[in-house]
C-alpha cells in the first residue's frame, strides 16, 4: 500500500500521529463522560441533603405534635395570661432531674424514653393533655418536699413543660396579684368607697415594666399609669374613678413585661364609707 | 512501530484507504497538500478515538469523508476570516485560491444535507450509495439533495463554474 500513500509522510509517522491524537481524544471524552457523571451524581446528593436538612430542620411533624399538643392545654386558661405568659408559674417538681427550674430542657428531654424517643401515647395525642403521671417520672430526691405533686396537679397546671424546639426558656409574662383597695392608708378589701377622695388601688405585680390601671363606672372609663411604691406594689389614685356608685367599679391592671401582657380585672362593689 | 501495535484490532488494516479519501477530499477543498494531510490526520483520529462504534458500519468510509470535509470547510473559513493568504496559496494558483473560497464560501450558504452530499459526493468521491449509507438516508434522497445542491452551486457560481473544475487539478 505504499505506494498509493498520497502524501510525502510516512504513513507509520503519520499513523503514529494519529494514534497519539486519537488517545488523547479518548481521554478526553473520558474525562468529560466522567465530569458529566460525576456533576450529575453531585448535584443528586446536594438535591437529598438538601431535602434531608429541610426536613431535620422542621423536624418531625409527628413528633412536634405529639411534643407540643399535651403542653398546650396545660396553659392555665384565665384570663390573665396571654400566650407567653404561663410559664412564669413554674413548678419546682417539673425541673428535670439536675437542672434548674429556669433551665429546663425542651420537651423532648423530659418526656423522651430512655432510648431517646419521644413518648408518644395515645392518650396524650388524642385528649390533647399531657397525662401527669407519665409526664412526671421525677426523682423523689430531686422534688422538693414542700411541693405536693398532687398539689401541684390541680392547683397549678404543669405549665413548666417548655414548648418542643425552643432551646430558650421563654421570658415570663407579667403575674398579677390580688387587688387591694386603701383608702386613706387602710385597706378596705375588695371594695371601693363611693365617698372617698383618697382612695387608692394596691396590686403586686411580678416581671412588669409598666402597669396600667382601667376603670369603669357606669358609662365612664378612664385609664391611669400605676406607680410602683417603695413596698413594690403598684399603686393608682382611685378617688374619682367612681362616677356612679350605683354599679360595681370595673377595674382592669394591665401589667406589660418583657414575657408579655397580662390582663387581670375585677368587679369592686362600691360601699359607702361614711362613718 | 509500537503505534501501531496501540491501535484498535481493524484500524491499521483499514487505515490507509480511510486515510486516502479523508485526504483528497481534504485537498479537493483546501488545495495544499500539507494542510490537507492535517486535516486528514485529524480526521482520522477521530475515526481511532471513535472506532469502537464506527469499524464495523458500512458508512465508516462516509463518517471520515464527512469529518474530513467538515474540517477542511472550517479551516478554510478560519483562514479567509485571518486572512491568511500566504498559507491558502501555498503550492496552488491565484485563480485556483479564489475558485476555491468561492466554492466554500457557496457550499457554506447550502443547507446542512446539501452541502454534505455534494461534498461527499463530488469532492470525497463517495458513490450514491455509499452517501445513502454514511447519511443514514435513501439513496433517493441523495439524488435529490445532490440535484439541488448542485443547483444551488450552479447559481450561485456561475453557469461555467462546474464542479469537475474544482477537482480537476487533485
């Protein structure tokens, strides 16, 4: 055949030639094949752990519910609590062992098995309350004595239980104490004068910044700035606050915190206190 | 020569005929001699490169002539762009360069299937069939993309630009 090569290279040369270029173009479609294989299958594994961290970082749904739904209904449901602020009545007996009250856990801490996972029983999806009696598998040494785990069941609902997934125990809301009502410097209870110029509101109020007083009586209401006194009451002047002695003195403290709001009111009967 | 114990079974054997028809179709269109044997080097790497797949097909003759064309139209174009007149004159007349670029210049303006036909055809010296084979059409076909092309040529040229002119020389 050599003597119908039509050029004046050797044809082994050029042969040659060939060869080395023709390698070189299969190395090349191999590494790009293998590039291709290779973006596509990273793209895949970015695409799922994608997916996987957006689910870890919901959570699970299930879990969630079945964390959160018993801790809802043990917000103690008066009306001086607005969401937030039923954590500020903790129990001392729903610490979880070696931790403090004001520290503690989330949900899944307390109410996880031994294995780590969440209890999850029936009885506690389905009614939406947190059974006491699985929920509180406290240590007796680490219970306070002086609080009565029966007590504490119903006097005070089991609000302390930290709301699933929140690593901060959340700021307490505003506690508002009994109202007490002085006039001219004693108490009087519950009642309002409908002749007194000096009376006075008296009320404790814990983790509040600014409190307020509203009053009502009759058609008129009025809102006043209650003044914190040296013996931490708040206190408001409550001498022209009755306009018709005929009804009860609607009184309402709004206490404003860092937790919250807190709403607290009252119906003060109006009693003549002329001697 | 070790390079040639490297190639793929069949490649060697069919080397130098692959070879002779990517080199006049080559030399058809670019003219010199020494650009044409790179063009053909060139294509027949890609042949080795892609040997698996085409040694065996009846169009592996077509598939080089086609890459080998296909190559030689491009750096044709690259030169005309660069203006690269000392290279496109080398070992052929003014008058053959100028028949030459308006040739590719013509088969450039013909739809894709025409202008490889009439490449294969009249410049690779690929019978009708072996077109049909290489383009994966009928034979049919080729007539018609070969009678239109040629037309198109024809027009586009001049009436007394034929394309045995072109080829005569090689």
């Amino acid at each position: 055949m050599s003597d119908q090569w039509p050029t004046d290279t050797p044809r082994d040369e050029v042969l040659a030639r060939v060869v080395a270029r023709g390698t070189r173009i299969r190395t090349m479609h191999r590494v790009m094949r293998m590039a291709a294989v290779l973006a596509v299958a990273g793209t895949s594994v970015a695409g799922v752990g994608y997916v996987i961290s957006s689910v870890g970082d919901q959570g699970d749904p299930a879990v969630q519910e079945l964390a959160v739904g018993p801790v809802q209904p043990d917000v103690p449901l008066t009306d001086s609590a607005d969401p937030g602020g039923s954590t500020s009545a903790t129990v001392p007996g729903d610490a979880a062992p070696g931790s403090t009250p004001g520290l503690n856990p989330p949900a899944y801490g307390s109410d996880s098995t031994p294995s780590g996972l969440p209890r999850t029983s029936a009885a506690s999806s389905t009614t939406g309350r947190a059974p006491s009696t699985t929920s509180r598998p406290r240590s007796p040494a680490t219970t306070p004595s002086t609080t009565s785990p029966v007590t504490t069941a119903t006097s005070a609902p089991p609000t302390t239980e930290p709301l699933a997934g929140n690593t901060v125990p959340p700021t307490p809301a505003p506690a508002v104490g009994t109202l007490r009502v002085k006039a001219d410097g004693v108490s009087v209870g519950a009642n309002v004068c409908s002749n007194e110029t000096r009376s006075e509101a008296a009320v404790s109020v814990d983790a509040a910044t600014d409190v307020k007083l509203e009053t009502i009586s009759g058609d008129s209401s009025r809102e006043v700035a209650m003044q914190k006194s040296v013996d931490g009451d708040w206190t408001a002047d409550l001498s022209s606050a009755v306009t018709d002695p005929a009804h009860p003195l609607l009184v309402t403290v709004v206490a404003t915190g860092p937790g919250g709001v807190t709403r607290s009111s009252a119906a003060l009967p109006v009693v003549d206190c002329t001697p | 020569m070790s390079s040639t114990t490297l190639a793929p079974e069949g490649f060697d054997e069919a080397f130098d005929a692959l070879f002779g028809r990517a080199y006049r179709v080559a030399r058809r269109i670019l003219g010199d001699p020494t650009t044409a044997e790179d063009v053909a080097a060139e294509a027949m790497a890609r042949a080795y490169a892609h040997w698996g797949k085409i040694a065996l097909q009846p169009w592996r003759e077509g598939w080089v002539v086609r890459v080998a064309s296909n190559l030689a139209l491009d750096t044709v174009k690259k030169r005309s762009w660069l203006g690269d007149a000392e290279a496109m004159d080398a070992g052929v007349e003014d008058d053959d360069v100028a028949v030459r670029l308006a040739l590719v210049e013509a088969l450039s303006r013909l739809p894709r299937r025409q202008r490889e036909v009439v490449v294969m055809r009249h410049l690779g010296g690929l019978s009708e069939a072996e077109c049909a084979e290489a383009l994966k059409v009928s034979t049919g076909s080729v007539k018609t993309h070969l009678h239109r092309g040629l037309a198109s040529l024809r027009s586009g040229l001049g009436p007394a630009m034929q394309m045995e002119e072109v080829s005569a020389d090689v």
